[in-house]
C-alpha cells in the first residue's frame, strides 16, 4: 500500500490543480416566469383537475362514448409513439445508472504466432511458432468526486417525467377530439330531426296554400313563397348528412377503426355539467375560476415543459462537470502464458491495481463551446416553458370566457323560446276557436322550431366550451374538500 502513496498523492494534487481550470462565461441564465406576471394567484386553486390519467369524460355518463375513448387511447399509434418515447428514455435513466456502479469484466485471448528470429526475443522463442494466451478478470471504478454523474442521472430522469407528462398531453388531447367530435355528431343528429319537422311543417303549408289557389284565394306570388323554403330546408339536411359523415370519419380515425363500425352510432347529447358557481358572472367582466400556479402547472403540457427545464438544468451540471478531472480505480488478475498448456500454472498468474487520472488539458475548445451550447439549450427549455405557461393562462381564460357568455346567451335564447312557444299556443287557441288561419298556426310552429334549433346549437356549443375547459385544466375539475 505504500507504494501506492506517491500516485495517489500526485492524482490528489492534479485533482486540485485541474478543478480549478477556467470555464467560460456564460450569459445570465433564463428565468421562469412567476405567477404574477402572467395573471395567476399563488393561492391554492379553489378548483382542482382531476389526475392526469383519470376518465374525466365520465362525467357526461356515456358508455359509447367511454367505449370510444378507451379504444382511441389502446390503440392511438400518438399514443404508441408516446410510450415509446418513454421507454427510450427510461433506458437512459438505467444507462446513468450504471455509471455509478463499477464495470467487470472477463476476457480470454488465444494467438498462434512465429516470432523473428531477427528480434527482440532471444532463443528458444527467436524463430519458433507458439501459442500464446490471457484469461484475465478486471474491474473499474469511476469516482463521482465533481458530481457528473448524479447530474446525468438527474437529467434522464428529468427527461422520463417529460416523457410521461408529453404522453398524459396526447392522451388528454386525444380523449378531448373524441368527445367534441362526439358531441358534434349528437348535435347534427339531432338537428336533423328538427329539419325533419321543419320539413313536414312547410310540405303542409304549400299543401294549403296549393289547395287556396286552386281555390282563388291565394295568387301565384303566394304559391311560390310558399314553395320556396323547401329547396333550402332540403340543402340543410344534405348538408348535415355530409358533416355527419365526415365526424364517423374522423371518430372512426381516431380510435383506429372502419368508419362503417360507426354507421350505428347514435350519440345523444348529455345534460350540461354544474360548472363553477363565479363562472356565470353577469355584465361583461371576464369571470375567474381563481386561476393558480398550482392548477395550470398541472397541465400535462406545461408538467412537460417544466420537467425539460430540469432535465436541461442538469445537463448542465454534466457539461461543467466535464471540465474537472475523471479519476478512476482499474485492478486486473488472470493468467498469461506462452504455450496453452502453460496458461493455468501459477506462475502464468499476472494481476495489478492502481489509478488513473485524466485531464482536459487540450480540450477546452471543446468543452467551452459544448458547455454553451448546454446553456443555450437550457435557455431555450426554459422559454419553452414560458411560452406553454402563457399558452395555459390565455387557453383556460379564453374558455372560461366562452363558458360564462354561453351561459348569459343561454338565458337569452330561452326567454326567445319560451317567446316563440307561447305565439304558437296563441295561434292554436285561435284557430281551435275559429278566429286563425291554419297557415298562421303552422308559421308559428316553424319559429318555434327554429328557435329550438338555435336553442340546440347553443347547447351543443356549451358541451363543447365545457369540454374545452376541462381540457385546458389538464383533465377536468373537481372541487376542494377542505
């Protein structure tokens, strides 16, 4: 062990002299934005998403749109391609890993070789053919003295959250395309219907108007009013056939099946959720769901970006760290031998240990421009993150807006309807008493049909802002307990 004394004190010094190499200057480092430069509250979130990986869309109490989603979600090649990626990385959380445990291994070596007889051996091997061999054991050990091994390690696993949380994004996505396609395939259908009557309501009124001109109560003009609105009613009912169409299309692409699969599927459109009492504010303020740093950081998207700001962080680390000394421990023991047959005696046996030290002496162009390039890296990955926070901010405000005037529209257009009703019930009461004409009874239910269809649309648009903010929260919302 004494012997071993001198080397190591001289690596102790070398360590030292080489720890204290100059690295470049770098420029000041990217910052994340804080909460109250892009609007938030750091007060827990009245309001809560549920987890990540959780059916919100439950909610709407739906078994063929839970049946959609899950297949969507099983078999997405997004979502393979996600899965994938975090296998990818997961392999380089445990390739990090090992660098902290030592490396063993076992080698075995055969040569037959002539020796010169004009060389540096002397008789009897100058000139003579032998077999040579090494069955040889050996083991190293890199000491993590400057920390670049754990900032690897930190970083791959950076580097898997992100992974993940990317993955929980495109599930999020996905499962949210499904349902507003669904919903939207509900509202066509149901729309259809109401043309339906429309339709039969206006083949009613020319059948009178036709039977009063026959009659020579009504002129042509009338007649050809009359006549006019069902060519247009027939051109919306071919138009929703072909947007229903393409939505089996699109449900059919996104949960990875024949879109003749589809052609029985009949959704219907759910009861709107209870939202959050403060998002129904009245006038034109824009309404809060006491957005926090907490909620929308637990957006998928922006986990994602925050987890690459760390996985960039300690890239880093391992780009600084490169600029001090790798010292590590290699001992060997086997046998050597000229002649097989000589290979296991014991005076073949050869073994050693000792350090070994190396240095960026001459590499420091290199190491300068591949640490500012880490850097600039980091600073890119925090922008990132910038950015997808703002994208969050504006993205659950702009839905929230959308939710709070869908319903003020709301109590409008019922007041519309409710309207539209009541002249219908009039012109009822009137001709059952002998005092209207059935063509006014008849124009009175084509209002009522049409605000009913206006009604609709706004309903149809309401799941689909509700959809849409439950999305944007990162998968729904429920509220506190405590």
């Amino acid at each position: 062990m004494r012997k071993l004394h001198t080397p190591i004190t001289l690596l102790a010094a070398a360590a030292l002299l080489a720890a204290c190499a100059q690295q470049p200057s770098l420029p000041d480092a990217a910052r994340p934005l804080s909460a109250d430069q892009v609007g938030l509250t750091t007060e827990p979130s009245k309001a809560w998403p549920a987890e990540l990986n959780s059916s919100w869309w439950s909610a709407f109490q739906d078994p063929q749109l839970d049946a959609l989603i899950s297949r969507a979600v099983a078999e997405s090649p997004t979502l393979a391609v996600a899965r994938a990626r975090i296998e990818r990385a997961s392999a380089g959380v445990q390739s990090a890993q090992a660098a902290d445990y030592p490396t063993i291994g076992l080698g075995f070596d055969a040569t037959q070789q002539r020796y010169t007889a004009n060389g540096l051996y002397p008789p009897p091997l100058a000139g003579s053919d032998r077999s040579s061999g090494t069955l040889q054991a050996g083991i190293s050990y890199e000491w993590d003295f400057f920390g670049r091994n754990k900032a690897a390690l930190a970083a791959a696993l950076g580097q898997v959250q992100a992974a993940q949380a990317e993955a929980a994004a495109a599930r999020l996505m996905l499962a949210s395309q499904v349902t507003r396609s669904y919903f939207a395939l509900a509202q066509l259908q149901a729309q259809h219907d109401l043309l339906g009557q429309q339709i039969a309501l206006r083949e009613q009124a020319l059948t009178l108007v036709r039977q009063r001109s026959a009659a020579g109560l009504d002129n042509a003009q009338e007649l050809r009013s009359a006549e006019g609105p069902l060519p247009e009613l027939r051109r919306q009912g071919l138009a929703l056939d072909e947007l229903a169409t393409l939505l089996r299309h699109q449900l059919a692409a996104l949960s990875a099946q024949p879109s003749s699969a589809l052609q029985a599927l009949k959704p219907q459109l759910p009861q709107l959720l209870a939202m959050p009492a403060n998002t129904s504010t009245a006038g034109t303020a824009a309404p809060s769901l006491d957005l926090g740093i907490d909620l929308l950081g637990r957006r998928p998207d922006v986990l994602a970006a925050r987890w690459r700001v760390e996985a960039s962080t300690q890239d880093v680390a391992v780009a600084r760290a490169l600029f001090y000394p790798n010292i590590s421990l290699t001992a060997f023991a086997g046998f050597s031998s000229i002649g097989l047959d000589r290979l296991l005696q014991s005076g073949s046996q050869q073994y050693g240990v000792g350090p070994s030290l190396r240095l960026p002496l001459f590499d420091s162009g290199r190491l300068s421009a591949n640490l500012r390039g880490t850097a600039a890296l980091a600073n890119e990955a925090v922008a990132a993150y910038n950015a997808a926070l703002l994208e969050a901010v504006r993205d659950a405000s702009d839905q929230l807006t959308s939710v709070a005037s869908l319903q003020r529209q709301q109590t409008e257009q019922d007041a519309l309807l409710a309207n539209a009703q009541a002249v219908q019930a009039l012109a009822q009461t009137r001709f059952d008493a002998g005092l209207g004409n059935r063509l006014v009874v008849l124009g009175a239910s084509q209002a009522r049909l049409q605000q009913q269809r206006q009604a609709l649309d706004l309903r149809a648009q309401q799941l689909d802002a509700q959809v849409s903010l439950m999305r944007s929260l990162g998968g729904g919302w429920t509220a506190r307990t405590e």
